[in-house]
C-alpha cells in the first residue's frame, strides 16, 4: 500500500515536472520570436531610414544663401550601419535557434544548452554593443558638440531622428530579451 502511495506521487510529481518543463519551452519560445521580430523591426527601422531636406548655406555674409538639398541616411554613419548588421545577425540566429527548440527532443543534451546559451550572450553583448553606438551618434546628432564645432542636425532632421531613435530602443529591448534568454538557458543547466 505504501509502495503504491510512492509510486502515484512520483507519478504526480513526474507530471508535474513535465508540464513545468513543457511551459518553460513554450515561455523560451515566446521570447525567441519576440527577439526575432524585436531584431527584425529594428534592422528594417533603421535601414530605411532617410530624409531629404533643403538647407540654406550661407558662404559670403554679402551674398544670398544657396539653398542645397541634404540628406540624412544611416549607410552615411558607420554605427548605424553597425547597428543594422547587429540587428541582422541577432535576427538570423535568432530564426535559427526557434528552429533547434523546435525540432529538439523534451530533453535537450548539455553541450546543445551550452552552445545556445553562448550564442545568447554573444547575441546580448553585440545587441548592447550596437545600441551603445547608434546611441552615442544619435545623441551627437541631437546635442551637437561645441568642443569639436559639430552642429545638432536633429532639428533639421526630425523624422530621420525619431526612427533611428526608435530604432535604438528597440534594439535595447531585443538586448533585455536575449539577457532573459540566458537567464532561462542558465537555469536549465544542471
């Protein structure tokens, strides 16, 4: 009688075991794909991102301004660019690493945990590392800095501005989700 009270609890508990591990891969899940959109809208944000506008320049103080179109575009900016490459290498890991949780069995092997975990981090750093520097020339762009003479262009490229601002935040956003990610592959390992 003892044995079969034994047996029906770890019975319960195996269950129980089983639909933790089974909610945590769907949790893993929802945060893979909300990385992959997150990577994906801030990549296609910021690669798309120009604005075309005309500047007055005044050359001589005794001859009128000559107006002359500018234009603002983030393949101008290397940590823009960098930050586009970033958004799109973490969006094609990420589609990759949906995949493996996908066709992977309920209980993955250590060395498979180890490798998606290492690619987590290295897809956390590269994403805080781009939005560092799409940060820092953005808000060069909207402070200027009057040590080297460089004038704020945000007031004259406001939409420019506003989506690689947005841009940003989303690749902050995409970094928080990966830092969870390697929160969750952590604890997994035994």
């Amino acid at each position: 009688m003892e044995q079969e009270r034994k047996n029906n609890l770890n019975g319960m508990e195996m269950e129980k075991g089983k639909k933790e591990s089974g909610s945590r891969k769907g949790l893993e899940l929802t945060m893979r794909v909300l990385a992959w959109v997150l990577t994906l809208a801030a990549a296609t944000v910021l690669g798309v991102a120009k604005q075309t506008k005309v500047v007055s320049i005044t050359l001589i103080p005794t001859l009128p301004p000559l107006d002359v179109p500018a234009t603002a575009k983030a393949s101008y900016l290397s940590a823009f660019v960098f930050n586009i490459s970033a958004n799109a290498i973490a969006c094609g890991y990420t589609a990759i690493s949906i995949v493996i949780l996908m066709i992977s069995k309920e209980r993955r092997s250590k060395g498979l945990i180890m490798a998606v975990l290492v690619g987590d981090l290295m897809m956390m750093a590269l994403l805080f590392s781009g939005t560092g520097a799409a940060g820092a020339i953005g808000l060069m762009g909207v402070q200027g800095n009057k040590h080297v003479m460089w004038k704020k262009v945000c007031n004259v490229f406001g939409k420019f501005c506003h989506q690689t601002a947005a841009s940003v935040a989303i690749t902050l956003l995409a970094a928080i989700v990966f830092m969870v990610l390697v929160v969750l592959d952590a604890m997994k390992l035994p």
